[in-house]
C-alpha cells in the first residue's frame, strides 16, 4: 500500500511500475512475473477510466481481451461484468455511466487478463459502500490467488485494512515503511496527517 | 497475439467509433466542400485557367481537411488516458499506428468520394476518362498524407500548443505530396491526358520511406 500526500509521487510510481512512464534511473520488476507473457502485463487502474466513452461497457471489455489475447473474450467480459455489477447495463454506452460505473469498469478491464500484478490508483475513488466492500472482497481473493497488489490510498479504510506492506512516500522518497498489521500499519497510513 | 490481429482489432474500434459518433467524417466532409466551392468562385470553369490551377486547389483542399482530421487522431485518446490501457494492451505499439492509419487513408478517400463529384461540377473538369489511374493518385497521395499526418499528430498530441504544432509540421512535410501529386492530377486532367508513372512511383517511395520512419521510431512518440 503507498500512502503520502498530494503530489508526493504516489501516481508517479504506479505509472512507472505500469511501463507507462520510463524511469530517469534504475528499474522496477516485480519477483515472479513474466513481464512478455499475456498476463505478466501489470493491470492498472489510474484516475482516468482508461476505456472509451463512445463504445458499451461489454465492448470495451471485448475489445482489451481481443488484444491482450485472452481465450472467449466474450465470456471472460460476460463474466467481468457480473462480477462488477454492470451486466444489465452492458450494452449501454460508457458515457452515460455515473463516476462509480465508471470506476467499476475501469476495474473490470484491468483484471480482464487475469494479471499477476495489480496496480491500482486510488480504486475507491467514486464506488459507492457496496462497491467498496466488492473491490475489497476481489482484493482479498486475487491476493489469496498468489497476485501481487500495489495500491495508492488516502487515509483508513475498508480496503486499507487488507495491506500486508504500508509505504509512505513524500517528495518521492520513503518515509516510512512497515510489514507488520494492527496499529504500526495505520501509524504508516497517516503518517504525517493533520 | 499478432501485429495484424492487433491491428485489425484496433481498425474496427476506430472504426466503430467514428461510425457511432460521424464526427471527424461530417467535419471533414463540410469543411473540404466549402473550400472547393470558395476556391471555384477564383477561377471560370471550364477554362484553361480551371484547368491549370484546379488539381493544386484540389490536393490543398484535402491537404487542409487532412490537418483538420489529424487533429482529433490521437487527441481522442488522451480524453480517458486510453492511449495508456492501449499502450499495456497491445504487444507491438506500431499496431496503434497502423490502425489509426488504416482508419485515416479510409477516412480520407471516403471524403475524397464525395469531394470528387462536386470538384468536377463546380470547375467543370470530366474526371471520369482516367478515373481508374485518378483513384490511384488520390490513394497513394492520401497514404502520405495520412503516413505523415499520423505521426505527427502522435507527436504533437502531448505539446502544449497542439492544434498550432500540427499542421505547423504537417504543411512543410507534405510539400513533396503536395506538388508531385499536383503535377499528376494536372496531366491526368488535362485536354491531352498524360499518366506521369514517375510522379506515382515518386509518391509510392515517399509512402514507403515515411512508414517505415514511422514502423522504427513509432514506439518514441507514444512515450510520456
């Protein structure tokens, strides 16, 4: 989990560790993932949806399986979309979502590969309570999987309690860091908080 | 996955895309034929003049449309930041190029079948006797311009000053196109026609040079 203020590089280092951005010095991987294979791609969630307005929610899907090789794209975004709680309005175009639609799809197409890597930018931003509690619950099982979840947060909450590792950052540099749960995690999460 | 699946898969988004909405082919469409009429009031129809002058006013006018085409390539894609899930998707960036370039040269000659009707009518010029070597011209020309245009909109989609960077590289680049292209759509029109074959070899090398910039250094002008 990274933690830190507004402009303390959380983003920065998602976007890196997504091969987004290239670092100016050193080199990020992660232990075990096979960068060239289908599914050793990071599945990313940014601020932006990263899906297109002007295509369906099950369109959007269809088409980054397609590219990312999936087998039966259209049931692997079939299956997504229930899992997300958009399969009724899966025909429906993406500009007509609410910002917690949104979200939920931006969250669907990154785990469309099935990636061993999760990078995810504030994923709570925009879901509802119930919404919360799903992407905490798929956290849980994904990091029960074997996968490796790197996530920015602001402060506690439900899906903050599920960090096995807290950083913070500030300025890009780290400030803080703990492996351990319980109060020493939440001491790392609001580091430096008013 | 290959670089033709991904390409094909791309080409049907932008396809579907611009088909749903219409907006880059309505603009275009409107913009060009305005011109066209604007430059037919310059020139008396049917005279040596219109034919002089015509072809360059033709490949000018879909010059222009072009820039204003080029604009939105890839400017659309930094709406939702789609660029970057397209970016972590595809195996190859070149096959982002290659679908925007597909989508571009059908956009572009799609207009073009509207444009010629009305060219032929407003200045008079029969545009049928070598209409299969005419299409031909316009294809390969219209391949270099959308070659060119869409890198440099890759490029200038991440400047500040984007809708003044674009056709600020795009003009003098195609200046080349420009004129051979010109040059044969004049011969092609002429009284006498003549198929000036040097002149489309010409601009079959130009395309092949630019997409093969654009297949080895593509990858740069994605990066952030």
């Amino acid at each position: 989990m990274l933690a830190g203020r507004n402009g303390s590089g959380k983003t920065t280092l998602l976007r890196i560790a997504a091969q987004i951005v290239l670092p100016t010095a050193g080199k990020l991987t992660f232990p075990g993932a096979a960068p060239n294979t289908p599914n050793g791609r990071p599945g990313y969630v940014a601020h932006a949806t990263m899906v297109y307005d002007e295509l369906s929610a099950e369109e959007n899907l269809v088409l980054f399986a397609k590219l990312q090789n999936v087998d039966n794209p259209a049931a692997r975004a079939e299956h997504l979309l229930r899992e997300v709680g958009l399969f009724e309005r899966r025909d429906s175009l993406v500009r007509t979502f609410s910002r917690g639609m949104r979200q939920r799809i931006a969250i669907a197409r990154a785990l469309i590969h099935r990636p061993s890597v999760l990078l995810f930018d504030e994923p709570a931003t925009g879901l509802d309570r119930l919404g919360i509690t799903w992407l905490a619950n798929a956290l849980r099982e994904m990091h029960r999987a074997g996968g490796t979840i790197l996530m920015s947060l602001h402060g506690e909450s439900e899906i903050s309690a599920l960090a096995t590792r807290a950083v913070h950052i500030d300025a890009g540099k780290i400030v803080a860091d703990t492996n351990a749960g319980g109060a020493s995690l939440r001491s790392v999460l609001t580091f430096g908080a008013a | 996955m290959s670089l033709r699946t991904n390409t094909s898969v791309l080409l049907g988004k932008e396809l579907r895309t611009e088909f749903r909405s219409r907006e880059l082919l309505t603009t275009t469409c409107v913009f060009i034929i305005i011109v066209l009429v604007l430059f037919s009031f310059t020139v008396n129809p049917g005279t040596e003049q219109a034919r002089q002058f015509a072809p360059g006013l033709l490949w000018l006018a879909i010059l222009f449309a072009a820039s204003l085409m080029f604009q939105s390539c890839f400017l659309r894609e930094q709406v939702n930041d789609t660029l970057s899930s397209l970016r972590l998707a595809v195996s190859d960036a070149f096959s982002i190029f290659l679908a925007k370039l597909a989508a571009n040269t059908l956009f572009l000659l799609l207009t073009e079948i509207v444009m010629l009707p009305i060219f032929a009518v407003f200045y008079n010029i029969p545009v049928l006797p070598n209409l299969p070597v005419l299409v031909l011209v316009l294809f390969v020309g219209s391949l270099g311009i959308a070659i060119t245009g869409t890198a440099i909109s890759a490029i200038s989609a991440q400047a500040r000053m984007r809708e003044l960077l674009l056709p600020l590289l795009l003009l003098p680049l195609l200046t080349p196109v420009l004129v051979v292209s010109s040059i044969v759509t004049a011969g092609l029109l002429d009284r006498d026609p003549v198929v000036q074959w040097k002149g489309i070899a010409f601009l079959g090398v130009f395309d092949l040079i630019f997409l093969t910039a654009l297949w080895l250094f593509g990858q740069y002008f994605l990066e952030e």
